[in-house]
C-alpha cells in the first residue's frame, strides 16, 4: 500500500447518478480485481473506499454512485488537472484458481465495479458468465466492459432493461447449464443474503466483496469490523473485503 498524489484525468457522469473518475498514478501499480483504494479530498478527514473498476498500468479508474457529501464533492470539484490524494492498492482482492475455468460474477448496483475488474482481469484465461443487477434503465452502465466475458445477463428491478428480475434470480435460472466453478459477487447485503440461500448446499466456492464503513481502510481504526461465522471478528479493510461466503455473518 502506498500513498499517492494522483492527477485526475477525466471526472464525468455515466449513467443516473453514476459517476466515472479516471486518474493518473506517478507509476504503474499493479492492483489485482477487488482491490480498492481510499480517496482523500479537501476539507474531509475521512477518505472514501471506492473499488477500482479498471487498472491499466499508471491510469486507474473507479466509479461512484454519488451519495453524501463526499461523493458530490468528487463530483463537483475534481475536475481533469485537479490532484487527489489516494491510498492504494487496499484489500485482498478476488482469488480464481487455476483449475476453476468456468467462473459466474454476480453484481448488484455498485457491486458491479469491482465485478468489471475481475471480468478484465480473467475474461483472456476463464469463462465468464456474468450477471448484473440494476434498478432500472437509467442505471445501467459500463456495459461494454460487462460484455468482455462469455455471456453476460443483465437484470432490471423493473423490467425496463434486459431480464426482469434480480441478478441471483438470473444466475440461479442458468446455473444448471452454466455449472460455475467459482462465484463471484459483491452487492448489496440482502443481494448477498439471497445469493447465500441460494447456492446453499451446491458446494461452488462463493466469495462476496463486502462493503462497510471504513475510517482508514489500512486496518488500524477497527471501524470496518464484520463478524466472523463461529465466533471472532475480522476487518473488511485488510482481511477482505473479499471473503468465502460461510466465512461471515452477512
Ligand atoms: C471496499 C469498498 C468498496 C466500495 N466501492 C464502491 C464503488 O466502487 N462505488 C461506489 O459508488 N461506492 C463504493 N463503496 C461505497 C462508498 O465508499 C460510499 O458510498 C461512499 O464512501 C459514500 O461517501 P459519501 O461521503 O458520499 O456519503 P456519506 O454517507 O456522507 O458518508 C459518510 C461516511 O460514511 C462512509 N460511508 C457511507 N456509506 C458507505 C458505504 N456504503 N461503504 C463504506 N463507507 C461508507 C463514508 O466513507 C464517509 O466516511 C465502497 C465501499 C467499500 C467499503
Ligand atoms: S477501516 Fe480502519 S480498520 Fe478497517
């Protein structure tokens, strides 16, 4: 993990309330899918997780759903030449074994980001069948990135786009057919819950990307904390945020 003084590149809206922030590294740093990176702005003492969406050599890419106060200043006031202030690479990162060749991604709302991530980094070596959840139209993005993989399902809340339904829905349909290897997902928590229930007893390795508050996201303030199934604690920040899904409460 390093700090870096980073020069954003391009800072734009790409889909409803969505948001695309390219920036520039001094170097190249190699940052494996899942990874994230704390962004630090003037005037918060806090700085805000975001998982990278697309690293490609010294440029690195997240996206963000703008929220609270932080988010919209990111939106407002960062600009291509501002500098930003960024810890990273953080976290562990999804792992695919070599053996494991056929590998489902199942994404909900800003869980998709790091999904696209993992989809760059495996879509030359594994077969990838994704399936990613939106609420609507108007939310769906990146959807050239999603298609890098095998096949790639797209689920609207509403019907408005593609399959009308959730994500975990659309992949329990073809999970017949498909007979994943590995699950990988990231969402939000009743996403990840209904994912859980659903892959009960099938015996596919499942790993979830956890999103909680983080106050420094290298492990030190405890503010992450998850509870462990069986008892214990762990950090999302720096035992995570990927974990097995029996590994945590969710
Ligand atoms: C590992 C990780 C990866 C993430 N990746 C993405 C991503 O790719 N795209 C995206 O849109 N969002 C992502 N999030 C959520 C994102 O960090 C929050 O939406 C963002 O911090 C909200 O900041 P805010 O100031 O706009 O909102 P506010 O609600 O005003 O934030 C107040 C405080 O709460 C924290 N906070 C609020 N919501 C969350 C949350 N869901 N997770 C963690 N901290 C939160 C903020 O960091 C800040 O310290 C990720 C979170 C984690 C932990
Ligand atoms: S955010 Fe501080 S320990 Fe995880």
């Amino acid at each position: 993990m390093r700090e870096i003084i980073a020069t954003v590149l391009e800072n734009k809206r790409i889909a409803e309330n969505i948001h695309s922030l390219t920036f520039a590294c001094e170097e190249a740093v190699p940052v494996r899918a899942g990874q994230f990176v704390m962004i630090g702005m003037n005037g918060f003492p806090l700085r805000r997780p975001l998982a990278v969406c697309k690293a490609e050599g010294e440029r690195i890419t997240v996206c963000y759903q703008l929220k609270g106060e932080g988010t919209r200043r990111l939106a407002s006031d960062y600009k291509a030449g501002e500098k930003l202030s960024v810890l990273l690479p953080l976290g562990n990162g999804f792992y695919v074994a070599e053996e494991e060749k056929r590998v489902a991604v199942v994404g909900g709302g800003v869980g998709i980001f790091p999904l696209i991530s993992a989809i760059r980094q495996y879509a030359d070596t594994k077969e990838i069948y994704a399936y990613m959840g939106f609420r609507n139209r108007a939310a769906v993005c990146m959807e050239y990135e999603m298609r890098r993989g095998r096949e790639l399902v797209i689920a609207t809340d509403d019907g408005s786009f593609g399959y009308h339904g959730t994500a975990v829905q659309a992949l329990m349909e073809s999970i017949g057919s498909v007979k994943p290897d590995v699950i990988l997902s990231c969402g939000p928590l009743p996403m990840l819950r209904a994912l859980k229930s659903a892959v009960a007893g099938r015996k596919i390795p499942t790993y979830v990307s956890l999103e909680e508050r983080m106050g420094c996201g290298i492990g030190a303030c405890l503010v992450c904390v998850c509870e462990k199934t069986g008892g214990g604690h762990a950090r999302v920040c720096r035992d995570g945020p990927v974990f097995e899904i029996g590994e945590v409460e969710i």
